[in-house]
C-alpha cells in the first residue's frame, strides 16, 4: 500500500459553488448569479449534480465590467495574466 504524503500546501481553488460565487461578486443575490449564467455573461460546470463556476470566468466577468465602466483594474489585470500563463 502506496502512502498519501502530506502536504502542508493548501490546494488552489479553480471552482466556486453558485453561493461562494455571490460572496466573492460582493454578496450579489443568487439569482442575480443564475441571470448572469443564463445570459452566457458567466461561464459554469456541472460536475455531478451540482453547477460550479470556474474562478476564471468570474475573474473575466469583473474584467469586462471594468472595461465598459471605462476603468481598468491593474490587480485583476495581473491576475489574469498569472491565470493566461499557467493554462
């Protein structure tokens, strides 16, 4: 029997349930999120019976809303660029 090494390194995140998603958009409502799914703005998975939503789609979510606001964020910006490296 192989043993499990033990990491001391917590495991990145790549999915948010829909609830998780409502907090990390800034407490938004669920069906707000439901909309943003239903309308293609927001992308989701379905693993089993439950709809998860990538981190990447939220990220590219917040960067498009800047950019029709007219603004830009240098912090998503490089996060987006960290996340464009690793794929």
């Amino acid at each position: 029997m192989y043993a499990r090494k033990k990491s001391s390194e917590p495991i990145p995140r790549v999915c948010l349930s829909l609830e998780s998603t409502c907090v990390a958009l800034g407490e938004v409502g669920r069906d707000t999120v439901r909309q943003l799914i239903k309308t293609g703005e927001l992308a989701s998975i379905r693993i089993g019976r439950r709809h998860v939503v990538p981190i990447r789609s939220i990220d590219q979510l917040v960067a498009r809303q800047l950019e029709a606001a007219g603004g830009s964020n240098s912090i998503v910006n490089h996060k987006l660029d960290k996340i464009g490296e690793a794929a």
